[in-house]
C-alpha cells in the first residue's frame, strides 16, 4: 500500500479551528462536495481531538481511493517554528469515493468521541491514540519517518538486469 503524509502546523500558531479548516481544504477541496459538507459535521469533535495534541505522533488517516494519507499536527515550538510542516497540495482527491477516516483520540474522551462520531457520520471514527488503523499494517505509523522525505529504495538486481 502506498502511504503519503502531510504534517499541519497547529496550536499554538494556529487555533484547532484553523488546523481542521487546512486539513479539509487539503482533503476535500470542493466546497460543495458531499465529504466537505460530511467533514463540517464532524468538525467540533476533530477540533477537540487536534487540541488534545492527539495528531502529534498519531496520524488522522483517510484511506479508500489512491494512497492511504496520514496527516500529523506539530504542536507548540515546533509549530511556531513550522520547520517539517508539509501542507503541499496532494495529486488525488482523497475524500471522492468510498472513502474512510480514522481519528486518533485520548482514552478518556473516546467514548463520547465515538459516541457524537456515530451520530453525525458514517465515514469518520475513532480510535485510541496508540492504536493501529485497522488495513495499516505499519501499525500506527511512523511519525518521524513520515514526515521526512524518504527516497524510494532501487532494487540493484532489477535495475542491472538486461
């Protein structure tokens, strides 16, 4: 499965609002889009979970059409600073589709979280911070590797065969 990562500077350079509002232009960048009016839905929930600092080394995962994205939130001077943010446009709509979003979330809020997810959406949950998207079988992903630019590695014996 391919994987591509986006890292959001957050609070305090920016309010959870502003965060969420990036994040949905990124994802579903039709304004009139049925998964843009979905994701207004579920904004006050997503908020919560991105100024409980839940995204800094959990991802918010979308997945179903194109590459599984993983988007990550840099949280007090790093957010500041804003050195390893990566907001840069995406080549697939990741929300077009049947698409799936998994947010992550403290223990103590996820059932209240779970709860008002349940009711506003059928496309985005929930899941503990520290817990595996179900499909990633990287687990619950690598923020540090994620967020770097990783170059693809060549198979030497493909590459020399004539």
């Amino acid at each position: 499965m391919t994987v591509v990562a986006r890292t959001f500077i957050s609070v305090p350079a920016r309010s959870a609002t502003e965060t969420w509002e990036r994040i949905v232009a990124l994802i579903a960048p039709d304004p009139g889009s049925p998964a843009r009016c979905e994701l207004a839905a579920v904004a006050g929930v997503a908020c919560s979970c991105i100024a409980d600092e839940s995204l800094a080394d959990d991802p918010l995962v979308v997945h179903g059409v194109g590459p599984r994205l993983r988007v990550y939130a840099l949280y007090g001077d790093d957010a500041v600073e804003g050195e390893g943010s990566n907001e840069s446009a995406l080549s697939w709509v990741p929300t077009e589709g049947d698409w799936r979003m998994s947010l992550p979330c403290l223990a103590d809020d996820l059932g209240w979280v779970k709860a008002k997810l349940a009711k506003v959406s059928t496309r985005v949950t929930a899941r503990q911070v520290g817990t595996a998207v179900e499909g990633d079988e990287e687990g619950k992903g690598n923020a540090a590797a994620d967020r770097r630019d990783v170059a693809p590695a060549v198979d030497m014996d493909a590459f020399f065969r004539r």
